[in-house]
C-alpha cells in the first residue's frame, strides 16, 4: 500500500463518522459534487440543458460546503464508493491518479491552445491532464493611495519591483500609523499560496516537469530573502494572519500594500477607500511580471462505470462559452481562456493586471502529498518570518523534506 493511499484510507476512518457516507446515485444519473453554499443559476440551467439532451444520464448534484467538501470526495473515492464527478483543487489530482481513483481527462492541442498559457499545466503531470479546469484565480497588487501620499510617496505609482516594494513599506511604516505591507503567514494554505506569488515573480519553481524538486535555488532564495526583509515593515505578528485577515486590515487602513484577487477592488470601492492596483512587483530574475496560477477543476472518478459520459458531461459545463458564463456570474474568477477579454477590460479596467500577470506567471506545484507540501512550505516561510531560521537554512531543510512528497 502506498504512503498516500494510507494517508487517503485514514480520512475514510477519520470523516466517516463526520461527513455521511453517501451512497451512488441512480444507475446512469450523473453524480456531481460542488463545494460552496447553493449551485449557481448558471449551472442549474447548463444541467437542465444537459438532462435535456441527455435524459438517460440526468445530472443529480450535491453541494457540500467548502470546509467540508474536499474531505468528503475524498472519503468516498477511498471507500470504493466514488462520486461521479467532483469540484476540487487541481493540486489534489496527482494524489488521487496516483491513487488510480480518477481517470484522465485528456486535452486535444486546440483545447490546449484555447487556454491562457500554464492553465493546462495546472492539471497535467506525466504528461497526461487529470482534470477539467473549471475555477482560476490570479493576484496583482493593491495599495492604498492616501497612505502613499501621507508617507511622502506618489499615489499614483506603485512600486514595480521587489526593491521598491521593500522600500516603500518601510518608509509608509516610518512616516504614517499604518504597516507598509501585508504579510500572510499564518498556519494556513494561503501562507504557501502568498510566497508562491513572490517565486513566480522571479522565475523560480517548486517542482520541474520531471518531478524534480527545485526549490533550493538562487530566484527562491531571493524570495524568501525578500520575505526577511520585508517583515519589520509589516503589521505586527504576520504568523496570526491569512490573505482574507490580511485584507480586512487593509480596508481598514492598518496596512498600505497587499496582494489580492479581483474581489477586493470592489470591496475596497465600497469601503469608499483610494486605492490603485498594478501587477506584482518582480525580484531581480523576472522575465515579466507574474503570479501564482491556481485552478479548481472537475476531477473525474474511476469505477463508476460511465467514466466517458461524465468526461463528457466534463467537458459540456466547462466548454468555452458556457465556462465564460459561469466566470461573469461568479464575478471574481479570472478567465480560463482569452474569449472575450476585450469585453471585460472595457467593463472594468482593474482586470488588467490580473491578466497581465499571467504570461509569467505559474502553476500550483502538483506533488503526491498537497498537505504535505503546505506544511512544509508554511514552516519554511514561518521560520524566516520569526527569525528562527535564515531564509538558505530554511531553504534547504524544506527542498529535502519535499522530495518525499514528489
């Protein structure tokens, strides 16, 4: 037995008492979970359209709430009693392949090309995609205008580069009431996310696509250098906070800079604050500016018995123009494929750095263990966030302890 069918058999014995093991449903009916509060309108219509076509294979779906949901796919793909299709991190695929608990979903190269650039990769190792991806977000720069100019900076220009960043958080920290910048480093996914974003904006990586751990590497070592040297000009104790944490202190007023999704534009708009976003400041190995490029995806599960119509179904929910429907409704997801971003731009010119970061942008790594990957890299940036750790120590003692998780 492998380390993480052990790991995956140990949630069934822990979460079958919490989460409700579920039966299959009918024969032939399509099974699908989705993580959240309520199915979107547009998705209850896509089904409709669906059962429409396809009345011997109707959609039955089940919506489970986010803290909830991974767990529960999880715990019924390994009691042998799998979902047909489930929402989930894209970071999760490559345990469940490894794991023979989902099947692949393969991209013909048009379907490739018709996605904005490392999408693909978010769900491919080996070669071969795992998933359908259905949810991506990106992240740019926020900064608080009024702060700036209270610290004797200009409003109207953020800093471009990791130097500048440093330096205009410890002249806003020096010279206003507020922290020049926001820190994320609670014991928390987003912790690894945020450095992610640091990685990607100077050519670093976790892992190649050979599966061989990079992180020990002089673009990631500037990153976590930066990391150092940006927080005494953060707000106090960054350990005790995640991004959505970070960001409340921030439309408050209590930190100058953050990185963030598209949602906080309106959010800082409705808290009545002038505020600015531009792309992430790059370290001094970027070819371009960046950003961590997470997807969610459709995972589909293997012994069902109608893997090709569910892969079918897959694809139907997420083709382009349906998958463009479901991005506006949500309103706060970057689009998967370049369809109609002209549209968008002249609706709300704040998507631009979202979309501008993509090009140089990267994936979230795909390792056999994505909690163990987390651990490790929270560990690493915490360390070197309360000085118990110099950022090449940390760096090295995290890139050995991931290549048991490759």
């Amino acid at each position: 037995m492998t380390k993480t069918k052990s790991i995956l058999l140990a949630s069934v014995v822990a979460l079958s008492g919490t989460t409700g093991l579920t039966g299959l449903a009918m024969a032939d009916d399509i099974d699908i979970i989705l993580c959240g509060d309520t199915v979107t309108p547009v998705y209850l219509e896509l089904f409709e359209e669906w059962n429409a076509a396809n009345p011997d294979y109707k959609v039955v779906s089940e919506v489970v709430g986010w803290g909830q949901c991974q767990d529960k796919v999880t715990t019924l793909a390994a009691a042998g009693t799998p979902v047909d299709i489930a929402y989930v991190g894209s970071r999760t695929l490559k345990q469940f392949a490894q794991n023979d608990l989902i099947v692949p979903v393969p991209m013909t190269e048009e379907e490739k090309a018709a996605y904005y650039n490392f999408v693909p990769e978010t769900v491919t190792f080996d070669g071969t995609q795992w998933g359908v991806p259905v949810a991506f977000s990106t992240k740019a720069l926020y900064w608080n205008k009024d702060l700036f100019e209270a610290a004797g900076l200009d409003p109207e220009t953020p800093p471009k580069t990791w130097e500048e960043k440093i330096a205009f958080a410890k002249q806003i920290t020096e010279n206003t009431d507020a922290a020049g910048y926001g820190l994320v480093a609670k014991t928390f996914d987003n912790t690894m996310h945020q450095f992610l974003h640091w990685v990607y904006t100077n050519d670093g990586q976790v892992i190649d696509a050979d599966g061989n751990i990079t992180l020990n590497s002089p673009q990631v070592l500037a990153a976590l250098q930066a990391i150092k040297d940006i927080t005494p000009y953060s707000e106090e104790g960054p350990t005790a906070y995640e991004q959505n944490e970070v960001r409340a202190i921030w439309l408050d007023g209590g930190v100058a800079m953050i990185e963030a999704s598209i949602g906080a534009a309106g959010l800082a708009t409705e808290a009545g604050m002038n505020w600015g976003v531009a792309e992430l400041p790059v370290g001094p190995d970027a070819k371009g500016p960046g950003t961590l490029l997470i997807t969610d995806s459709l995972a589909v599960f293997k012994g069902t018995g109608q893997e090709d119509k569910v892969i079918e179904f897959a694809k139907f929910l997420t083709s382009p123009e349906n998958q463009w429907k479901y991005e506006m409704a949500e309103g706060g997801l970057t689009p998967l494929r370049p369809l109609h971003v002209d549209e968008l731009l002249a609706t709300n010119p704040a998507w631009k750095p979202f979309l501008d970061g993509i090009e140089f942008g990267g994936p979230e790594p795909l390792l056999t263990d994505y909690i163990g990957l987390q651990n490790v890299m929270i560990e690493m940036v915490q360390s070197v966030v309360i000085g118990s750790a110099e950022p090449q120590a940390a760096l090295e003692r995290a890139a050995a302890e991931l290549e048991q998780y490759k």
